[in-house]
C-alpha cells in the first residue's frame, strides 16, 4: 500500500467522523468486535484514546456472553475475553505524525 497524500488526508477525516460520542453511543453495539477494535486502533493513534474507550465500551455493554468484549462477569472461564489494545508505538507513531502533518496543511 502506498500512502498518499490523498490516503492520509481520508485517514484524517475518517478520524474525524469517528471522533463523535454520539455517533458510539448510537452505532458502537451495531460492529463487530473487530471492526471495534479497529476503530479503537486508530483513534488511540490519532490521540483520541477517550473516544476510543467509549466506542469500545459502548459496544461492549451489548456483546453476547462470549463474545471478546463482554461485560457480563458470567463468561466462563476457558471463554477469553480481549482488551483493545493500543496500536505498536512504531505503527501509533507513523499515525500520528500524518495526521498532524495533515492537520497543519
């Protein structure tokens, strides 16, 4: 993948549309797991790691017992719940450094 000028000026308005309570509120328990923890990812990169958390959690207040966000405490304990975690430094780094070089154009 190459990234262009017109990749990394579509990653800073993706975050920027995702960089809405609201729209986690109404749309979080709507993805998948993965598609959550993507989102998640490239918040935290973008430094918006409240926004990133409330996504997930909003989310994980409806995922099914089982599922890797869960919140119910009744999973049983071979059922691995996972964390979102942050994106590598050298990944959250590169992120970043575009979309602040975006955001001064």
């Amino acid at each position: 993948m190459k990234f262009t000028p017109e990749l990394k000026a579509a990653v800073v308005d993706i975050v920027d549309v995702f960089d809405n309570g609201e729209m986690a509120h109404d749309l979080g328990k709507t993805f998948s797991c993965w598609e959550i923890e993507c989102i998640a990812q490239l918040l935290r990169a973008a430094y918006h790691d409240e926004v990133a958390d409330y996504w997930v959690h909003r989310h994980a207040l409806d995922d099914d017992c089982g599922d890797s966000h869960c919140l119910c405490g009744e999973c049983p304990e071979d059922e691995e719940v996972i964390e979102v975690k942050p994106p590598t430094p050298s990944i959250a780094s590169t992120w970043r450094r575009w979309i602040a070089a975006m955001r001064r154009r």
